[in-house]
C-alpha cells in the first residue's frame, strides 16, 4: 500500500488548505471527499464577503473555493472525490483510512491526519419543536442547497426560526427570488448572526426581526401550512396569550452549527465541552498523537478566512509530525464563551500563537487577560465584542517564562 | 443617520452627521457611509439557470456594485438568463446590468463529469 505523509480528511475550505500547506512542507498528500466536487459548503454560498482577509477581496463562496482548488491541483495533489470514510484504524506506525468509493473498498496508509469534516446544522429534532412532521421544515443549509445548487425554490412563504448567519444569507436570498419571509424569530434577546448580516440580508429587505419569540408549534400534514409562534420570557419559556398562527409552507431553521467529529471520536480524542470540537495545542494537534483538526471540526468559525488560516498550519504542522510534548493547559477563566487553543505544547514553536475565542456576553469595552501563576502576562482592549464574532490575535507565549507545572488562564473582563 | 458597516464583518457602528462619518475605523468605512446617506450602493449575488445537468444553476455577482434601487431589475434580468457555454469563473455572463456600466461575471466554473 502507498503510504502518505499526511491524508486530509475532508475536500472544502479547510481541507484544501490543509493539504496545500502540507504539501509544500514536502508532504505527500491525498484528499478524501465524499462529494462528486471539491469546496465543501462554499459552492453554495454564492453571496459575497469571503476572501477580505486572505485575499484582500469581497469574493463569493465558490471564488474562494476554487482559488484553493486551483492550487491544489497545480500542485499535483492527489483529490479522491466521491469517497466516504467509513473508519479510521490506528497501526504501529500512523493509520489506515477506510472508505468507500466508485471502485470498491480502498484504504489509505499515511503518517498524520488532518480532520477537516466540517460542521453540521442543528434540526428540528434538536430544538423539539411541537406539532406534525410535515414537508417543509428545512435547515437553511438545506434550503440553500436548494436554491443555490439545484435551482429550486423552495418555499412560497416562509417563516425563519433562529438568526444565525445562514439563516440571515436565505432570508435574503429567498426574498431575491421571489419568496416571502414573514420574519425571522430568535429566542434570545440577542440576535446570533454578525450585525452586519441583519442590516444587509434583513433591514435592506424589510424583513422584520423578533428578539425573544420562538415558533411552538408546526401545522400541516403533508406539507407545512402554518406555524405558531409566540413571546418568550427570561428563561426562554414561551409566555401565554402571545401566542399567533402564521400561515406558511417552509419553516428554515438557522439554530446553530456543530462541529462535527465522529471519526475523531471514534479515535479517542478528547472533545472540548466548550468549542465541541477537539481540544487541542497551537499546532491544531489533536490529544491523540498524528491526528490534526482544522476548520469548522475545530471550532465554528464565521470568517472562511480564519478557517483556511488554521487549517493551513494545522496542515504544515502535520506534515512536519511533532510528536507532542510538555504541554500547559490554557484555563478558562470568566468572561469567554469559546477559544483555541486549549493548550500550549512547549516543545513546539509557541512565539506566534494564534488565538481565536468569542465573549460569553455583549461587552462594550472588554479586557482580554493572560495569566501565569496568577500574574498578568498579557492584556489587550477591545471596544465591543459579541459573542457571534470571533476574535483573533497572536500572541508571543514564549516570553511569558512557562514551566510544565505553570498555571497559565485566560479571561476577559467588561470595564 | 446612524448605521452599521456591511464592508466587512467587523460591523462598525458609523454616524453621519451634515456628511461627516464617525465612528469608522477605515476609508472603506467613510465611502460606505457617505454614499448610504446618499445613493446606497449593493454588489448583487445570485445564480442563473445553465443547460448543464450537472450544475443546472451557474453563481454570478456584479463585477462592481450597483444603486440598491436596481436590484430588483438585475433579478429580473438574471431570471432570463440561460448559460449555454462552458463558462469559467470570472467570465461575463451580461453587460452593463439594469441601466448601469456594471457587468455581471460568473463566480464558478461550470462543472461536468
């Protein structure tokens, strides 16, 4: 059996960064897709806003996508498309990836591996919604499958539960196309997705947004013909009397993404209660030795950018194969919803560490601190941060004078 | 006028006041505000329909941005449209959309087997 340097499990945004990056640290590369085409979920984002980062460019998903696509295939790496893995062993000496493909059962031998699986939407099964099962009741991922790949629509008049960024970019989308959105209801008082996403998908179209309303009910039996919809209090139980039937025949659901890790379970790693994406170092290595995580497997990022970032060095580092170390945990402290990384491998390169983590809360002026043995190391400000935009910075850990039994934190403060 | 910035996801929160913007953290900033108090402006995304079975939709934006109050016409227009090249991405697919210079360019290659 051919034997890899590194397989990347999965062919969109992170994937390809991953196996470019690899790649050029001298890697031999094969990618896994259980798609027909590469990109992943770009190929139906066909708004714009991708590519500022990295590009410097406003591009639309599949731009971006194919940039990546380019350059790995004038990079001579190898892309086994339409092939589904079915399990991951781990040997002696690295793992042998099973899958499934057009020509049979094919296995793969490499050293490291990068998962690159992606995320999942939540559905209605996750937020127990009430009522009949009738058609109708879609993720937005689903109905943007729909509209931007098939070329169907998929609803007439449609209700949207949750503001999540993809269910933001469908409001507008569906409106574009002719479909009615009677309004997007959110159950917190705060809406989920980036501020400059209800301003250009739902102001610019007069969608209205309902802060602390959900839809308790669902009507119709073989397709949707109404939702109920109704007020919610403090601790997010609907309120009686607020209670209103809106007639409709799609409900889409934008109620939050999971990164998804089954194969990485299967392997033992240890999952993050916070991110639930794999815990892991400032090289992306997962708590199991050789296996890698990258992109939205990691960690639900809203900018494609920081996913290509991450995979990128996820995929040198794999190729590279440092075999982990002394590491210090970075502990969690107030303030913070979600961040990587978990932990520092002092071992490993550790002067340009990137971190990306969200605030707990809305924070108008917020104070980000790194502690050692209870002494600040670090602290930057921030004007405002809100928990649906991920923040990033690089921070210099090798200057803080760590030892495998420092105690290192960090928090955020509101002042 | 207060608004928030759509130029990237930051989100600035900007204020015009008699044509002066505060509250931006870049120029991009101030143009976008200034021209939002004035003739708003969108890049429009959308798809239009192909011959090709294996991508019965092609992705397609403007090449630029065009007035808000057009893009009801671009749709119009992009309803319309049927691809019958082999397009790649990048490609223009019309010219001069709904009464502006702006082209509208394809944002994939077509895709078949």
């Amino acid at each position: 059996m051919k034997k890899y340097g590194v397989i990347v499990i999965g062919g969109g945004p992170a994937g390809l960064a991953a196996a470019e990056s690899a790649k050029k640290a001298g890697a031999e590369v094969v990618v896994i897709e259980r798609e027909a085409r590469l990109g992943g979920i770009l190929k139906q984002c066909v708004h714009d806003g991708f590519g500022l980062i990295r590009f410097g460019e406003k591009l639309a998903g599949p731009e971006y996508a194919e940039r990546y696509i380019d350059e790995v295939k004038a990079l001579g790496i190898e892309c086994r498309t339409l092939t589904f893995v079915t399990g991951i062993e781990k040997t002696q000496g690295g793992f042998v990836v099973h899958c499934v493909s057009r020509d049979g059962v094919v296995s793969f031998e490499g050293d490291s591996i990068v998962l690159a699986t992606g995320c999942r939407e939540r559905t209605a099964k996750q937020v127990l919604i009430q009522g009949t099962r009738p058609a109708g009741v879609f993720t937005a991922g689903t109905a943007q499958n729909f509209v931007n790949l098939m070329g169907k629509l998929p609803a007439k008049k449609c209700v949207i539960l949750g503001s999540g960024d993809i269910g933001l970019i469908m409001a507008r989308r569906l409106t574009l196309e002719g479909a009615e959105v009677e309004g997007v209801y959110e159950v917190k008082p705060e809406p989920s997705g980036l501020t400059r996403n209800i301003h250009q998908c739902l102001y610019d179209f007069d969608i209205p947004l309902h802060l602390s309303h959900t839809v308790t009910r669902v009507f119709g039996t073989d397709r949707l013909e109404a939702v109920e919809v109704a007020a919610v209090d403090g601790g997010m139980r609907p309120i009686k009397g607020t209670e209103r039937i809106v007639e409709c025949d799609a409900l889409i659901l934008s109620v939050g993404l999971i990164p998804e890790n089954e194969l990485a379970e299967s392997l033992g790693v240890k999952i993050n209660p916070f991110t639930k994406g794999p815990d892991c170092d400032q090289s992306y290595a997962t708590s199991v030795d050789g296996i890698y995580s990258a992109g939205n497997a990691l960690n639900v990022f809203d900018l494609v950018d920081y996913v290509s970032e991450c995979a990128a060095s996820a995929g040198a580092n794999a190729a590279r194969g440092d075999k982990d170390g002394k590491c210090v945990t970075l502990s969690r402290g107030a303030g913070l919803l979600s961040y990587v990384p978990h932990r520092i491998c002092l071992d490993k390169p550790h002067d340009k560490v990137v971190v990306f983590f969200r605030s707990a809360k809305d924070m108008d002026r917020a104070t980000l601190r790194i502690t050692v043995d209870g002494r600040e190391v670090f602290k930057k400000k921030f004007a405002f941060l809100r928990p649906p935009e991920m923040q990033r910075l690089e921070v210099d850990f090798s200057a803080f004078g760590l030892g495998a039994d420092s105690e290192l934190g960090i928090s955020l403060e509101e002042n | 006028m207060e608004l928030v910035c759509i130029v990237c996801p930051k989100g600035c929160r900007l204020k015009v006041e008699n044509g002066v913007v505060s509250g931006n953290t870049c120029k991009k900033g101030e143009a976008f505000a200034l021209a939002e108090s004035t003739r708003p402006m969108r890049t429009v995304c959308t798809t239009v329909a192909t011959v090709f079975p294996s991508m019965p939709v092609l992705p397609v934006r403007t090449a630029g941005e065009i007035p808000k109050d057009k893009i009801g016409e671009l749709m119009k227009l992009a309803d319309t449209i049927l691809v019958k090249e082999k397009l790649r991405r990048g490609d223009t697919v019309a010219k001069g959309v709904a009464g502006t210079d702006v082209n509208l360019v394809a944002t994939a290659s077509i895709y078949t087997d």
